[in-house]
C-alpha cells in the first residue's frame, strides 16, 4: 500500500489513465544505480521515473531494486529499455516496471513487436510465470488471468523518435493498437541523425520535432499524448502550445548538477 491507502499496483497503473487523458505530468530519466534517488524524486513530487538502460546499462538486480525503490512511494517507473528486444522487455515487466520506453522507434513493426513482447494474449504474447516479482512471487499464481488482465490495463508504452525514419512513420507509430500510449521525439538523437551533432535546437531539427508532434495531435480516434524532454521550466509552456502533456527531466544527475552548481554560486555570492 501506499501513504494514501491505494495498492501499489493500481498506483502504477493508474498513470496510463492519465496519460491517456493528457494531464500534464512531470518525469525523470534515472540513470545512477542508486535507489535513494528514486525516493527523493518520489519525495520531490514527479508523476513518474524512467529507469535507463540504453546510455546507463544496469544489471537487473539493480533495476528491481530501482522499481522497488519507486513503489514504496507508489511512482510508477518506467524503463528505457536498450533496444527494441522481446527478453528486454519481459525482463523489465517482470521486475515490475509499470511499463517500457522504446529508443529509437522508426517502424510500425517495431511498435508491434514490442506491444507483443509486453502483453499478455489475448492482446500479445508475453510469456507466462508465476514466480517474478511482477506476479508476486508465486502469490498471484491462483488469480493469474486476474493478474494478466491487469497488466494487460495498466502497463505503459511510449516510443521515442529519434530519426528523419521514424518522423516520416510518425502518423504508422501512432496507428498500431494495442501500442503507443505517448510518442516523444529524442531531439538530441535526432539532430545527429540529421547531420547536426549538438543542434537540437536548429530549425529543421525543430520542423521535424513538430511534424511528430503534429502527428499526435491528428490521430484519427483523437489525440494522443505527446512527451517531451526539457532542460528546464522555459521550455514547457511553447512546448505545451504544441501539444505537449509530459515532461521529462533529461536526468537526475543533471538536475542535482544544476542544484549544486546554483548552491555553490549562491554561498560564494553570500560570502563574496
């Protein structure tokens, strides 16, 4: 349970029902291995964490112990997996994750095989076992469809675009179901997929973040959420203008940099 009386898993799970009804949610990228960070962005009053595995490889026994961190607060935590893998995956949702971000998304397939990798059937194919931390270590073994059905609800699936590929297949992304609950753009990946190392900002960058963007916004069943790293409050409300609902940190340790870096300006200020 958590401090307000709510299961944890119903906690975790009901972050996709926000998602899907484009409230505005603040997020993390975790990269440090330590749990204790987890707890104080819980603390701090972030919607969510993402647990990285694609630029900060962890070993599993870490990441469980990441996502138990986050469910003693009942924060949902999600994992960037480190490529578009079925075992990546699985090993993730086992852990407990509340649900997966995919790098690097460019096709259709890719969003199928992942939503089949993370569901189990009727919706994909995701392997059965009662012995996880996921099904409660054998405990829901008696109630397993109940479980699965859940699972099946609750878990979150967000694709990160990171090439002029997956900007073109933006609208093909969008349209597999079951599959993406947000689409993001990695503006930063994308850049240098462009030919523009370190210019996240220059213009054509900028058009092709917005023909993503774009793409979320026309979906025909109606919008769907669209997320968006910043680096910091400025960005949120032209951001939002294009329809943003979520917010990512880039990642913990950026934020506790730019905190001491103000900390210490501060003290030599006082001093000085």
């Amino acid at each position: 349970m958590n401090d307000r009386g709510t299961p944890l898993n119903r906690a975790r799970g009901s972050l996709k029902a926000r998602i899907r009804a484009q409230e505005r949610l603040v997020g993390c990228f975790v990269f440090m291995q330590a749990p204790a960070i987890v707890e104080i962005l819980a603390l701090a009053g972030f919607d969510f964490v993402v647990i990285d595995l694609e630029h900060a490889p962890k070993d599993w026994e870490t990441v469980e112990n990441l996502i138990r961190a986050a469910d003693v607060h009942g924060l949902p935590a999600l994992v960037r997996v480190p490529e578009i893998a079925p075992q990546g995956i699985l090993h993730a949702l086992e852990c407990g994750a509340a649900g997966i971000v995919l790098p690097f998304v460019q096709h259709a397939e890719e969003v199928q095989r992942a939503a089949r990798a993370m569901f189990y059937a009727p919706l994909g194919e995701r392997g059965t076992c009662t012995q996880t931390r996921a099904a409660g270590f054998g405990a829901r073994r008696a109630d397993f469809m109940r479980h699965a059905a859940l699972q099946n609800e609750e878990l979150v699936l967000i694709g990160l675009v990171e090439s002029p590929q997956g900007v073109q297949n933006a609208a093909a992304l969008l349209a597999v179901e079951p599959g993406l609950d947000a689409i993001s753009v990695g503006r930063s990946d994308l850049a240098s997929a462009m030919g523009r190392p370190g210019q996240a900002g220059d213009a054509q960058v900028m058009a092709a973040t917005r023909t993503v963007l774009k793409a979320a916004r026309a979906h025909p069943d109606g919008p769907k959420a669209s997320a968006m790293v910043i680096y910091g409050a400025a960005e949120v409300g032209g951001w939002a203008d294009e329809g943003c609902s979520i917010f990512i940190a880039p990642s913990e340790s950026t934020l506790l940099h730019e905190a001491a870096q103000r900390w210490s300006t501060d003290v030599l200020k006082g001093v000085l």
